[in-house]
C-alpha cells in the first residue's frame, strides 16, 4: 500500500473517529432547541425550532448568577493554585534544603488519594473554620494541587542553574530570583497550568453540592439541578443551560490551544 494511500486512510478514520466524538455535542445543541415532547423522539433535527428555550433558562432560574459564580469562583483558584504552585515548584526544584526530595515524593504520593476520601475531612475542617457555604469555602481547598506543583517543577527544572548564579552574584534575593528569573522562564507551565485548573474547577460539581446552601452561592453544576426535579426532567432546557455552559471552555481551549500543547511539550523535557 502506497504511503499517499495510508495518509488517507489515516485521515479518513481519524475524521470518523473525531465525528463520533462529536455526536453528543451535536445532539445536546439540537435538543436545546426542540419542544419537550420531541426530545425524546428518534428524529436528530427538531421540526419546530424553540429559540425560546434559552430564554426560559434565564427566566426559571438565575442563570447569570449562576455564570458568575462559576467564573468567579473559577478564576479565584486559579490564580492561588498557580502561585502556590510556582511558589512550591520553585521550593522543590531551585531551593536547597534536607530532605528536600523525599518530601516531594510524600506530597506526590497525595495525588493517589481519592478525591472522596478526603471530601468529609475537608468538610469538617470548614466547618470548624465557619466557612461553609461561602466562596471562600469553595476557594480556598482548591487553591492547592499537588499536580500544578509537580508541572511547575518540571518547567523550572529545564531553566539553566546559571541564571539563578548570575543573579545571587548580582545580590538578587531568593524571591526576587523566583519573581524576576525563574517565573518569566516558566510562564509556558504557568499557562498550561492556568487552562487546566479553571477547566477542572468550572465544572466541579460534588464540592459545591456538599458546601452551598444559599441559591446566590449556587454554582452552574449545581443550578442545572432545578431542571430535573421530582416533577420532571426539563430535557429540552437542560440542555440549552448545558450549551450555555460549555461554551466558556471551548472558547478558552480554542483561545489557548496552542500555548497548551507548547507547555505540555517543554514541560516533558527533563525529569
């Protein structure tokens, strides 16, 4: 078989592969403009469309609240995850002190430990802190990840030591060795991780269901909830709130796709 011949059949089942991909997205986008009654019909195109359903999301419920904790939220930790990320990252890879990998190692090992697990503790020290239903609740458990730490390390370990020698030689302190030399170098890692931590804590659902009580506090995992009720699925407005509220991803990984896959690669480089 010629190698024209391969690069089209690669290309053909890689298109397949990425249609079908596509078929749950395409699905919830048609079913967010059909009636009730014809969600649940075979026929893929709605033969009334209801551009109304968006509407009606605004109206049952306060979706812009919703959205704006969401984002609010989103942004909060991602900011602290970042810096306390770098700030770790730069402990663990540029610092000098006992037992400095083995403590890595230890907190490495976290990143085993269910997300479940750990929930009921977590819950229990916010209550001992007052600091349940609240955004800093939500906030400030997130605001440190084991993964954004080992990612940053990574990067800062590809940065030249000579760089930090050349500045201790100036009198550079070691923040101002962290702030001014290392960060700038590891800004590709600082992107990546960004992308990552809003993505995963944008759509947190169990957190906030445990935490919020208040329906201001409600993110947009937990506000979708008021369409399926003991009284019936609202399929068709689901759906419209579930396109609404995957929109904000797909623009920042589109936005950001190419910084993503540039800090995924760097970041891979050295061990």
């Amino acid at each position: 078989m010629s190698k024209p011949v391969k690069t089209i059949l690669a290309y053909v089942l890689l298109t397949a592969l990425a249609l079908t991909m596509l078929l749950p997205f395409l699905w919830m986008v048609l079913a967010s403009f059909k009636s009730l009654a014809e969600v649940e019909k075979l026929n893929p195109f709605p033969t009334i469309w209801h551009p109304e359903n968006y509407l009606s999301v605004f109206q049952q419920v306060p979706f812009a609240r919703y959205y704006f904790n969401s984002v609010f939220v989103a942004s909060w930790v991602t900011f602290l995850t970042c810096l306390t990320s770098a700030m770790a990252a730069f402990a663990f890879a540029r610092l000098r002190w006992p037992g400095r990998d083995k403590v890595f190692q230890l907190y490495l090992a976290t990143m085993m430990i269910p997300g479940v697990v750990t929930m009921i503790p977590n819950y229990t020290l916010m209550v001992k802190l007052q600091l349940l239903d609240s955004y800093a609740g939500l906030i400030i458990p997130a605001a440190f990840s084991a993964f954004g730490t080992f990612l940053m390390r990574q990067f800062m370990l590809t940065v030249p030591s000579a760089l930090d020698e050349a500045a201790e030689m100036d009198g550079a302190s070691p923040w101002q060795i962290f702030w001014d030399v290392i960060l700038p170098m590891a800004r590709p890692g600082l992107i990546t991780l960004a992308i990552f931590t809003f993505m995963g804590n944008y759509g947190s659902f169990f957190w906030p269901l445990i935490l919020i009580k208040s329906e201001h506090l409600r993110t947009l995992p937990i506000g979708m909830l008021f369409f399926d009720t003991v009284y019936g699925r609202q399929t068709n407005l689901i759906m419209a709130a579930s396109v609404m509220n995957i929109i904000p991803l797909i623009v920042i990984f589109v936005v950001s796709q190419k910084f993503l896959v540039q800090g995924i690669q760097m970041g891979a480089v050295k061990g």
